[in-house]
C-alpha cells in the first residue's frame, strides 16, 4: 500500500547527483537495519540510520514494501566478476571460484539471503529476481566459458549448464550451508583459494577430454 499522499519518486539517471546520493543511502541504511531486524523493521529506523526524514524515504519508494523490494533489487551480486578472458582454464576457474566464494561467504550477503529466505512466502518474487540476476547469471557465464572449453577439447563434451552447477557445487561444498545458519567460521583468503584449486583440480579431472 502507498503511504498517504506520497507518490515515489522514479529511480535511474533522471535523478540529481544529489538525489541518487541519498536514494543510495537510504538504500544502504535499509539493507543494514531489514538484516538485522527483518521485514518488522520499522520506516523511522531506517530513516533515522539514513540521516534522513521519515517523509524523504517514502517520496523516494512510496512504501515498505516499495522500498524492500528496492532494496532487494540494490543487493543483487554479481558473481562473475572473476572470469577471466584469455586465461587458461584452470586460472580461470580459480580466479572465479575465490571470487564466488569472496562474494557467497559474506557476511552481508549471507545476511541479505537469510532475509530473503525468511519473506520469501510473502515477496516469492524478490527472492526469485535476486537469485536470477546474482547467482544464476553468474552461473550462465561460467556455462558459456565451459562450453566454449568444450569446443577447444579442453573438457569432455556435456551439458555446460549442469557442469557449471557441478563446479559451484565442488566449489562450495557445506561452507556455505553452514555459514548461513550461523555456525563456523568464515574462511580466510589463503583457505579460499586452496578451496577454489581444489575445486578446479577436481572439475578438470571429472570432465578431462576422453
């Protein structure tokens, strides 16, 4: 429902520099306070971390929802910042998989997935846009990497897709499982990266060129 009277303000580049600032801040101050206190979190708290009036957030989003929908969207990871072009494949892989593991083992974004998962009954779609435009799309880049490996003889030939879900299954392993309800310790830079090798070593065995 929209807050009386208020209309939401459009996002995008029609905004003053001004304007996307504290947009951004909002946002940022919303991820913080909907992860620590989920969907009950209140309009004032936010405002309050924002350095804002409770008025400017709801002519910028217009409502809770509007603004955790928002938020949601502002969360959104892109995994695959760690392909590397012209690379051989095993350094690309590694260079991908400490990136993924960088990235999935975070604490904010672990935190924002416990959130998502927590209103995914109520707001189905966010958790569903959230994983596609993240997750999914790094994973589709991993699969267009590996098919083109496939291509080269480099790796046996199959489905790129499911081989892509079998590397960020090697890759993850129960790190993840774990961290995200909350026991266990993060691993370290050094870990990942032995983590993200044997990964690799063992997809490049699996689907090694008959």
């Amino acid at each position: 429902m929209i807050h009386p009277s208020e209309q939401a303000e459009p996002s995008g580049t029609d905004l003053s520099p001004r304007t996307r600032a504290k947009r951004e801040a909002i946002l940022d101050a919303a991820e913080k306070v909907f992860v620590a206190e989920g969907y009950a979190a209140s309009i004032d708290r936010i405002a309050a971390a924002a350095g804002v009036a409770k008025q400017t957030v709801y002519s910028h989003f217009g409502s809770k929802e509007g603004l955790f929908r928002a938020m949601a969207e502002h969360s959104k990871r892109d995994f695959a910042t760690g392909l590397q072009n012209g690379s051989d494949l095993r350094t690309a892989l590694v260079a991908f998989g400490t990136a993924v593991l960088k990235r999935v083992l975070d604490p904010d974004t672990l935190g924002m997935q416990r959130l998502l998962i927590a209103q995914a009954a109520t707001f189905p779609d966010i958790a569903r846009i959230f994983a596609e435009v993240g997750p999914a799309r790094s994973a589709a880049r991993l699969a267009d990497l590996l098919s083109k490996a496939m291509d080269d003889g480099l790796l046996m030939r199959a489905d790129a897709t499911l081989a892509a879900e079998d590397f960020l299954g090697l890759l993850q392993g129960q790190r993840r499982l774990k961290l995200l309800f909350g026991y266990g310790e993060p691993p370290g830079e050094a870990a990942m990266l032995q983590a993200a090798e044997r990964a690799a070593d063992v997809f490049l065995r699996a689907y090694a060129p008959g």
